[in-house]
C-alpha cells in the first residue's frame, strides 16, 4: 500500500455519527471510507475537466446572445 499520510477532520456531529455507524455496518474503517469518498469526488473532477477540455474549442456565446436568439425566433 502507499504511505499513507495523516490529516485531522472536521466532521459536524449527525455526520460523523452517520460515518461511523455506517463504516460499522460494513465492517470498514472510517479512514477507509473517507479515503473512497476523496477518490471518487477526485474522480468526478478529473472527469469534469476533461470535458472541459473538449469542449475549449467551442464557440462561446453569452447570455445577451441567447436571449437575443430566442427572441429572433419568437421564442419571448
């Protein structure tokens, strides 16, 4: 396994309880849940990027422009 590094957290009362319980349930450490839970939001943002990413070359347009457009088509 990689070095694993320590860091303190900060968790609102109903939540670390929710945690705890559920990480009870699962017969799984806290520390192991966290840890799934930071990957995966990393995860979803290395996703969002790379989609951002494709989509650079696309023309931009404004909202002054879109609401232009729908009015041109009678749309407002």
């Amino acid at each position: 396994m990689d070095t694993q590094k320590r860091a303190t957290v900060y968790f609102e009362s109903d939540v670390h309880r929710a945690l705890r319980l559920k990480a009870a349930a699962l017969d799984r450490s806290v520390s192991d849940m966290v840890n799934d839970a930071v990957k995966f939001a990393l995860a979803e943002d290395a996703e969002d990027l790379a989609a951002f990413s494709e989509r650079k070359g696309d023309k931009s347009l404004t909202f002054d422009m879109f609401v232009q457009g729908l009015k041109r088509r009678g749309r407002i």
